[in-house]
C-alpha cells in the first residue's frame, strides 16, 4: 500500500509572480544606473566605482538570469519531466554564487596590481556618483524585499549580490571622502579588497547551499534521525526504513519512505498512512511525501528470498 501527498498550494505561485514584479523593476534600477556608475570610474579614476560598476553589470545580467530560471520553472510538469523545471531556479542560485566569487578575485586582483602605484582619483565627483549609486541599491534592495527572499534560493541570490553593490556604494563613499579630505588614494584600494572578501563570503555560501541542494542533500530543518523515531512511535508501526527527503527548489520538499507495520494492523495500514503524511505536514511542512506500507509477514518474505 502507498500513497502520494500532494497539495502544491496556490500561495507558491502567487509568491513567485511576487518575485517575478521585484526582479523586473530591480533589472530596470540596476541597468540604468550601471550604465552611470560605469562612465563615472572611468571619468574618477577610483577602482571602487568601477569595482562597483562591474558588480552592477554582473547584478544586471545574474537578476535576468533569475527571471529566465523562475519563468522556465513555472512551465508545466511534462512526460520527459515528472518534477517541472523547478531546478532551473537553483542553477541560477549556484551561477550568481560562482558570479560573486569571479567579481572577488576580479576586484583583488585589480587592487594589488594597483598597490604601490600613484593613480589620480577625483574624490568629489566620486562621492556624488557614490551617494547616488547608494540610493538607487537601497532602493533596489526594497524592491526585492518584497519577495520570498528567506524561501526562495534564486531571490536570496540575487538580493546578496544587490547587498555587495550597496556595501560597494558605501566603500566608494568611504574612499570618496577619505582621498577628497587627506588625500589617503590607498582607502580606494583598502575598501575594495574588502568588499570584495565580503562579496566572495556569501559567494561562496551560495554555491555550497546550491550544490546541497543539486547533490539532493536534506533541508537545513529536517533531522532525519528525528524523523524515524517519531514515525516509528505511531501505534502499530514496528520500523521506518529507505527514507529519503530532499529539495526540489526552495521551499518545495520531497518525502518518501517504507514503514513497516505489524500483521495485526493489516486493516489499519490506511490509518497509519494518514497519522505519518500528517505528522511530516505539520512537523516539517513538506507537501510532497510518498509513503510505502509495508507489513511484517511481507518483509520476513523479502529478507528469505534474499
């Protein structure tokens, strides 16, 4: 006896139209205004705006990409894919990851290449282009706030990457008034090495939250251990076996097991069946379990013909 759960409610859907509007107007905010940022570190001089420029380029591109991988996802179930094209929203998760992490390098190699040379920066031109640039990513970073960025791997991407442009803004800031004041060019370097440590850490854990996810790793919030033990203090169960839980796209989990349950309970497997698929519901809010009956005459059959 088995039996398969499934209540894909509407709210997932009405979040990821939610997402859909946020990445749309960021992608408008963020391709104006890099455009800008772009012209303004070559006019200045400072590698913090132009750190900051290439950041907003790889932002723009990496925002478009989400939006292509939550459309591809919402296309329907089909034959040569049972599961949709959810994982398209996590591929894109691990390339902004891998995107954050080039941006890094990029931003120190530039700064040690430069170390120890005098270049001119204009550091009144450099605050104003900086404040600007500050206001548009606050902005930017509203905008995505209105998404799942807690529940969807995709949006919390690309809102990391519009928190390491608006760190930048605030370095360029920094630096801006640090060489117009005391003429200290080093800040410029200083702070863009920085940033770009900050912008590789959350690279970094990106791609590892991604790849568990792509490796078909279990949900941060699921103690498979737990999980069997509790399944197997409902009445008649003698055993929990073959379980396996894993994420299809953020916030979207599967569940499937084998209980095994006493000969005695042959007429109450249904019962068992709905006493597990509520506890995994309202324990570890997963929608989607396949759960396999099995009872305890059959399984000393199947360990015999081994």
């Amino acid at each position: 006896m088995g039996a398969h759960h499934h209540g894909h409610s509407h709210s997932h859907s009405h979040g990821t139209n939610v997402n859909k509007k946020s990445l749309i107007l960021a992608l408008i905010v963020i391709g104006g205004w890099m455009v800008v940022e772009l012209i303004g570190g070559l006019w200045t001089g400072s590698l913090a705006l132009l750190a900051d420029a290439g950041h907003m380029f790889s932002d723009f591109f990496n925002l478009f990409i989400s939006l292509a991988a939550m459309i591809a996802a919402g296309r329907a179930v089909s034959k040569r894919k049972t599961f949709g094209n959810h994982r398209y929203e996590i591929l894109a998760a691990l390339f902004n990851g891998a995107a954050l992490l080039v941006i890094a390098v990029f931003i120190v190699s530039e700064a040690v290449q430069r170390a120890g040379t005098t270049q001119e920066i204009m550091g009144g031109p450099m605050i104003i282009i900086a404040v600007v640039g500050l206001i548009a990513n606050i902005l930017c970073l509203y905008i995505l706030s209105g998404g799942e960025i807690k529940e969807n791997l995709n949006m919390k991407g690309a809102f990391l990457h519009v928190i390491g442009d608006t760190l930048g803004s605030v370095g360029a800031i920094i630096a801006g008034l640090s060489i117009y004041f005391f003429n200290w060019y080093a800040m410029d370097l200083i702070l863009s090495a920085g940033i770009a440590v900050l912008i590789g850490i959350a690279g970094w854990n990106l791609c590892k939250e991604s790849i568990h996810i792509l490796v078909e790793g279990a949900p941060a919030h699921v103690d498979c251990d737990e999980v069997k033990a509790e399944l197997e203090k409902i009445n008649g169960v003698l055993a929990v076996h073959d379980m396996h839980v894993w994420t299809i796209t953020s916030g979207l989990y599967s569940f499937t097991c084998h209980i095994v349950v006493e000969e005695h309970f042959r007429l109450k497997g249904q019962d068992v069946l709905v006493e597990a698929n509520r506890w995994i519901y309202d324990n570890l809010g997963i929608e989607h379990s396949t759960i396999q009956i099995e009872y305890e005459d059959l399984r000393h059959l199947e360990h015999s013909t081994v």
